[in-house]
C-alpha cells in the first residue's frame, strides 16, 4: 500500500490525476469575478507613473499585508507596502523607511527595485520574510542587445549590455529589508520573479522570465535573441543562491489560441502553492498577444510545480473600455482567504505595452491594482450536466471518518458518492442506492449513507465513484472527527 496516495489532506480537483475512469463529468475552468473597485490606485508623488505589480501575504496576525511596485515622475520605481483587515479596503501607512524628495512620510520600502515578498515558514526570525525581485543595478554580465521579440537568431557581434540579475533580500518585520551582496540567481530578469518554500520537496523554488534563445556564452554574456517570453524555475536550499533556471511553460505556436504570441510569449508566473495541500500548484501568466500589444491572463495548474497544464481561454479577460485595466493585467502573487472566498490581485494599464510605451510613465496613464473573487479551491471543477454521469477516484486507504466535498448543485442539481473497494465492487452499506442525496451550494457538504458515515471503513483500501446531474465538484477530504 505503500504507493497509495495520502488522502489526509484536501484533493483538488484541477485535473485528471485523482480521477481513474469518468464519463459526462468534463473539467472546467471558472473564471474569477473581477471587483467592483480597485484595491489601489495611484494617488501619492511616488505613484504617478502608475501602480502594479502586487504580491500579498495572508495575515496570521490579522493584519494582510501587500507589496506593490510604484513609478514616480522621473521613471523612479519603489517598492511600496500596504495593509488590510479585509483584503478589501488597504492603507498605505507612513513607515519613515526610504526618503523621498526629502521626507520619509511614505510608505516606500525600497528604491530603485520590483519585487514580489513571502513569509518564509523555516527561516531564522530575522529572515521571516524574504524578497525575490529585480532592482537596476547592473552587476556587470553583458547581453547581446538584439531588438527585443522582433528579431531572431543573430550570429554578428552586436551592441552589449550590462543587465541587472534576480535580487534578494530578508527582512524580519516585513518593512526594514537587507538586500544580499550579491544577485541570487545569475539570470537576465524583466518580470515579477515569484518565489515560495515548498514543504513537499524542503525546497525553496523561484520562478523567473526566461527568453527564448538567449543563453549564457562561455565568457558570461546571455547571447542570441529575446524572441518570445516563457515561464522558468529554479529551486534551492539556500534562498541566496539558486542555479541558472529551466523553461517550465511556454507558448505553443502550433495552436490557434497562441499563435498571436509570436514576438509575444508569457510573462509573470505569480506561481502559488496551495496552502494545505500536498501538490497543487497554480501559474496565473499573463499571455502577450503581439498583434493587439495587450496581455490578459491564463491559468496553468500542476501536481509537481513543474509540468502545466495551461487552459488557453483567459482566466481573468482585460476590463471594459475607458477602465484602468483595459490593455494589460499582470498578476500578482499570493492568495488571501476571505469566508468562503479566495483574494487574488493584480497590476492593471490602459497602456499597451509597446505601442504606448511613452505613454505608461506620463502622469495621465491609468494603472492600479486589482482585486478577484473566487471560490475557495474553484479554479477548475469537474462537471456534469444534463446527463447523469460518474467519475472514479484513484484508492486511497480511509484514514478518518468524515467525508467532506465542496460543490455546487444550485437548485437543479444533486450528487451522491458511491464507494468501491480495492477489485471497483461496490461496497456493502456504501452503494449508490443508499448514498443520501447531496444537493445545494456548499464547499464542505459531509457525504453520509443511510446516515452513517466512513468510521466502518478506517483501514480499508477503497475508491470513490461521484454519481451526479448539473453539479459542480471542486475538491474533497476524509477527516477525522475527533
């Protein structure tokens, strides 16, 4: 038994990996719902070449913090910090840390740098939070600079230049940062370069911008072209030093939907690891469409952090004509928990990205950060519609009691879960005909038999079967009541 899957933990259900046969459920990608308002727009000195780029972190103490990216008039970026109770209404408190034509009444973290920032679980206390981003200060690699994505494969010496790496820094307050001697990733970066601990492999793990066909050369010059954008990672056990990263994601020109990112690609991961869970990883890149200059956003779900499966329909589309967002959206990383929902953010223009690229730094762009609702664990769901249908688990050894499913039957709709054995023989006291009936909206709705729950099966190798019509399911556990 030793190659079963532990089920103690939630099981998401983004994929097929959980499931051994199916028929009339089909995966589907739910779309968060955009805000009403901004969580923040630009309104400070600092802030008015625009606002973006946000990563947050749930508040253990209560307290939701956010750090967000700021340009100022002169093209000056900051790293700036926010806080919340809600995740709804956010306050840029007056931290005295960085001065800023002459007065530190701001609330600037650091200049000159974008970053994205985490808690770190295993660190030291005066490292509890920790920094991956970029600032410009070249740290003296040279690029070949070959145009950008227009141009291919140049093998003539070309114009160079000194590039900044991906930086770090810790901090133990969230506020007062320690930048790192040195870069810790020798790598060119121009995104929001996202890093977390993950449990599963003791590691930590970044994910960073990697162009096509630009690589390092025997002298320490990234050499070729910028092509197109993809998403990479690298991990570590040392967070001041990661190795050169590897391709994880990138666009597939052969289909339809990403032919349009030729010249284009996919920029920022916002890579997240869902709490609580064992291996469930999400990317949230934003797609770089060349032919109208504008990036929305997609989604990309792993069991591994490594392999994706990308949907390419847009997660979350660009906002309606004449709002902030309306030309590119790039999410930001993190994820804050709210009721029954989840918190995403994200850095939103009105400008495309080369065709107003003067524009995006002239005080009358619009840019701000955005706020998405979603279910909690409601990414992807496995569906069944008019038609009944059933969709089989892999075993799994019963370690509790109590049998929770989030799911969503609205009015119309049931569910029922009938539990196989080891051979897919339903078990005595546990068939479909007995399963009570599951209805409504509820993201922990307990399964029981005749009324009786799992107790009777604690030990037992089994494999659950979900019966139902015009139903939702998102995830589900076995817990223990006691």
């Amino acid at each position: 038994m030793s190659d079963l899957r532990s089920f103690k933990n939630k099981q998401l259900l983004f994929d097929d990996a959980l499931v051994e046969d199916k028929l009339g459920f089909t995966l589907t990608l739910n779309p968060p719902v955009r805000a009403e308002a901004a969580a923040l727009l630009p309104e400070k000195p600092w802030e008015v070449g625009g606002v973006h780029l946000a990563s947050v972190i749930e508040g253990t103490d209560g307290v939701h913090r956010m750090y967000y990216g700021a340009t100022d008039q002169t093209g000056v970026r900051s790293l700036c910090y926010a806080t919340s109770y809600d995740g709804v209404v956010w306050e840029k408190p007056e931290l005295g840390v960085v001065e800023h034509e002459g007065s530190r009444a701001n609330n600037i973290v650091l200049n000159h740098l974008w970053g994205s920032v985490f808690e770190d679980p295993v660190a030291e206390p005066e490292a509890r939070y920790k920094l991956i981003g970029e600032d410009r200060t070249p740290w003296g690699v040279t690029s070949v600079n070959c145009g950008g994505a227009r141009f291919r494969y140049f093998k003539e010496d070309l114009e160079t230049w000194e590039y900044s790496g991906v930086i770090g820094a810790y901090s133990a307050d969230g506020v007062h940062f320690t930048k790192y001697e040195e870069p810790i990733m020798p790598w060119y970066t121009d995104t929001l370069n996202t890093a977390f601990w993950d449990d599963r492999i003791q590691r930590y793990v970044a994910y960073v911008r990697l162009n096509e066909h630009l690589r390092i050369d025997e002298t320490g010059r990234q050499v070729g072209s910028f092509d197109y954008r993809t998403v990479a990672r690298s991990e570590s056990t040392d967070f001041s030093k990661f190795p050169a990263p590897e391709k994880v994601e990138e666009p597939d020109f052969t289909l339809a939907e990403d032919e349009d990112q030729v010249g284009g690609g996919l920029y920022n991961s916002a890579a997240v690891k869902c709490p609580g869970v064992v291996d469930s990883y999400f990317i949230f890149p934003s797609a770089y469409h060349h032919t109208s200059d504008t990036l929305d956003v997609q989604l990309a779900t792993s069991r591994d952090g490594i392999h994706f499966d990308r949907w390419l329909e847009p997660f979350v589309r660009l906002g309606a004509a004449g709002s902030f967002d309306s030309k590119g959206m790039y999410m930001g990383s993190g994820i804050i928990s709210s009721g029954d929902e989840m918190f995403l953010y994200y850095g939103g223009t009105n400008a495309r990205h080369d065709i107003d690229v003067d524009v995006k730094r002239m005080a009358n762009q619009e840019s701000g950060v955005g706020r998405l609702r979603s279910r909690r664990d409601g990414f992807v769901s496995q569906d069944a519609d008019v038609n009944e249908g059933w969709l089989t688990t892999v075993p799994f050894v019963v370690e509790g009691d109590r049998l929770a499913v989030n799911m969503d039957a609205s009015s119309r709709g049931w569910l029922k879960v009938e539990i196989l054995d080891e051979t897919g023989h339903s078990l005595w006291g546990y068939e479909k005909a007995v399963a009570d009936r599951m209805m409504f909206n509820d993201l922990a709705q307990v399964a029981t038999w005749n009324g009786k729950d799992l107790s009777e099966l604690r030990g037992r190798t089994v494999r659950l079967r979900f019966w139902g019509q015009w139903v939702k399911v998102y995830s589900y556990s076995v817990t223990s009541t006691q």
